[in-house]
C-alpha cells in the first residue's frame, strides 16, 4: 500500500476540529510499527470513503468524534461490495494477488469478507456466474452440477448499505480491514475481475471428475448377477 499522502482536497478544511480531534493527523501520526501496513487507513483513503455518502464533511466529522467507531456507507456510487463466507473470500484473495490484478479494500465482519469492488459488480456478478454455470443457491438444471464448490454470494450494490470497519483500530469479533483503503482513487475490481477468483476457488474445491480409472466403463444394460449367492 503507498505511504501515506497529506489530504488536499475540499474535505479537509485545516482548521481544527470542533470536537477537538484531527482525524487526517491521528491517521497520519500513529504508530504504524505495531500494525500490518496494508490494514491501516490513510487519510486519503478516509476521504474516499467518506465521498462514498450524501454529505461526506458530515461523515468525516462524525469519524472526528468516534474514530475507533464503525460507520455505515451506502452502495452503488463509489463502490460495490461482493459478500462472501471468509475462508472462500481468502482463497479469492490468494487467487487475486498470487495470479490476477490484485484486489481493492477488503474488510470483514461477522464471519463473512467484505470485497470493494466496481460500481455496477452487485447486478451483474450473479448474471456472469449464472452464464458459467457456477449458480449460488439454485439446485435445478445444469448449474447443479457446480453445487458445493461454490457457496451463496451476497452482492451489495444500488440501494444496500453496509458497515465498515473504524479507521483507527478495529478488532476481536467487530469489522476490521484486510486491505484498508489508501487513495482517494483505489482500484476497484470489475465482476469480470471477481468471476475469474470464484471460478477458480470454485474449481479447485471441486471434487475431481476427470481422473483416469483403470476399469472401462459401466454397460448400463448389462445383467447384474448376485454372485454372493452361488455355491
């Protein structure tokens, strides 16, 4: 993640905060040697998030007053979210970064991963799964053959909201950030990016039907005789 970069833009006005904290300088100041880096949100990233909602000087002074608080953002203009179980969204997250583009922020909360992806991803993530066949809760036609391998995803996009994780601190069973937003600009993976990770999480979970056998196979109309039987 880069370092960290002095905020800028409108959101900052650089007087002092009337609740008496600067949360761009306690993002800026604190001690980052005890702390996983890319878990930690920098002041741009702060101001991206807050861009996120209606009013986002209201959103930055509330974060003023209660940094170590979580916050609820809504969906669909700066950001999608893609919510999957945890231990599928980190092997998601070993795909993207050990063979694709990487991810952007990425928090969890209540036992599920919280992937930031593309405006647009919630509507059309399930559309693309379906089209490969890789449905998330259906059991009829030919998506059931996927069924097991890949487990139900909730997309948030156009009218959901979602919690995240506080700024400053965050942990035990409350969000956190896995990969903290760090610019006011982060990349932001598209449902093309994310249906290549659940796809091949999805077959690398999947019980192998293409293994050599030994035996020809089965002649459906042959005779089957009880050989347990004879003398």
């Amino acid at each position: 993640m880069s370092a960290w970069l002095k905020d800028e833009t409108t959101l900052h006005t650089g007087a002092t905060p009337r609740h008496g904290v600067d949360i761009f300088a306690l993002l800026r100041d604190r001690d980052r040697a005890a702390d996983d880096r890319a878990a930690q949100v920098t002041a741009s990233g702060a101001a991206w998030l807050a861009g996120a909602s209606a009013h986002p000087r209201s959103t930055l002074s509330q974060w003023e007053a209660r940094p170590g608080s979580p916050g609820v953002l809504p969906c669909g203009s700066a950001f999608d979210v893609v919510n999957v179980p945890a231990l599928f969204g980190r092997r998601m997250l070993e795909q993207l970064w050990a063979e694709g583009p990487g991810s952007g922020p990425v928090a969890t909360h209540r036992g599920r991963m919280l992937l930031f992806a593309a405006p647009g991803t919630a509507q059309r993530l399930p559309s693309l799964l379906a089209w490969e066949e890789w449905g998330t809760g259906s059991t009829s036609g030919s998506s059931s053959r996927h069924q097991g391998s890949m487990p139900p995803l909730l997309c948030h996009g156009t009218g959901d909201a979602v919690t995240v994780p506080p700024l400053v601190g965050g942990s035990g069973a409350g969000p956190r950030w896995l990969v903290a937003p760090d610019t006011r600009n982060p990349w932001l993976p598209g449902p093309d990016v994310l249906l290549w990770a659940c796809v091949r999480v999805g077959r690398s979970a999947a019980p192998s039907t293409t293994g050599n056998s030994i035996f020809p196979p089965a002649d459906p109309g042959a005779n089957v005789y009880d050989v347990t039987r004879r003398r």
